[in-house]
C-alpha cells in the first residue's frame, strides 16, 4: 500500500502533492518506467504515431494542476524528440491541436433526473414545487419483493459493484490495489486464475 513521502502521494497515474494543504496533481510514473514509446521510424501508419502524442496530451491536460501543466508537456516533447526520433513540428502541432480542441466548449447534455429512493412517500410533486428539481421516485424493495411464494425469503444476493477501486490482500503479504470498471466478482476471479496460473 502506498504511503506519503515527502508530501507526496502517487495514486494510480497520478501523482498528489500536499503543498500548504493545497493538492497539486501532475502524472505519476514509476521509476522502472523508461520513456520508450513507439519509435518513429517504426513501420506504423503516421495516424497511431500521432495518437500517441495526443492521448499523452490530453492525460496531462486533465491530470495535471495548471502550474504542472507546462512542465509535463516539455516532458513529452523531450520524450519523443530525443528518445523516440519524433520531428518537433509533429510533436509541437499534434500537442497544440489536441489542446485546443479539448478546450473547446461542449454542449452539456441535459442531466438526468435525480434518483430517490423512499420507503413511504413520494417526494417528487414537493422537491418540484419547493426548489424546482426533477426526481423520479423509487419505493426500493418492499416486502413483497424480499418474500417468494411460498413465504420464505430470497437468497442472499452477493454485492457485485462495478466502476470500482479495490484492495486484496495476497497470502505472502503482499497487497494489491487495483481499478475496474467490470462487475468486481469478474477481476477478483481473474486473479485467482492469474495467481493459479502462477503469472
């Protein structure tokens, strides 16, 4: 499990710096991590060269804090023009169209009623005329839905959440932190065909 040190506090690819209780982002990468990227002079069509330098790109945008962002984007272009044979007009056009294209605004779609649930009444005519929110109402499970038939109540149903962080703790020690945004019963199986398997 990670820990802060020196202020600092990486989390998935993002690294959180504590500076006078303020939290400043900037993308995080591990120090086995070499900067080697697709080379240019590789045989790849010029559009997946170009990708790459973008989807790199807008990480940064949305990852790092604004006084962070500058100093990223030199990272990348260094990167890919020193490691990776990449010309700097392509690094320097590619960046600047992925950039203000992500700044352009979109229109918002209309978001979604609200969900409530409530067990006795429906609050949705009241939230309407007091502070003008649109819900849509939801009584939740009632007895009904809990008993079968024959009167005896349904089998317990596992939580299986999605979009979700999670935690194993392995049997040498060791702990795992992982994101998914599949059913998590399905990647806890996974790594148990996985530490099986012995991979």
């Amino acid at each position: 499990m990670e820990t802060e040190k020196q202020h600092q506090l990486p989390f998935l690819n993002i690294s959180i710096q504590n500076s006078n209780s303020q939290l400043i982002t900037s993308v995080y990468r591990k120090p086995t991590h070499t900067d080697q990227y697709l080379h240019y002079h590789s045989s790849y069509h010029p559009q997946i060269k170009r990708a790459i330098i973008s989807t790199l790109a807008r990480r940064a945008k949305s990852i790092c804090s604004p006084s962070h962002l500058q100093q990223e984007l030199d990272h990348l272009k260094t990167t890919f023009i020193s490691l990776n044979g990449y010309p700097r007009q392509l690094m320097e056009t590619t960046i600047k169209s992925t950039l203000q294209h992500q700044d352009r605004t979109r229109p918002k779609p209309e978001a979604p009623p609200s969900l409530l649930t409530s067990p006795m009444w429906d609050p949705s005519r009241l939230l309407k005329k007091t502070a003008r929110i649109d819900t849509t109402f939801s009584s939740g499970r009632t007895l009904k839905t809990l008993l079968k038939s024959n009167g005896k109540g349904s089998c317990n149903i596992t939580p299986n959440p999605t979009g979700c962080v999670y935690k194993l703790e392995c049997n040498c020690g060791d702990t795992y932190i992982g994101e998914t945004g599949r059913p998590i019963a399905t990647r806890i199986k996974e790594h148990k065909t996985s530490v099986n398997k012995s991979d």
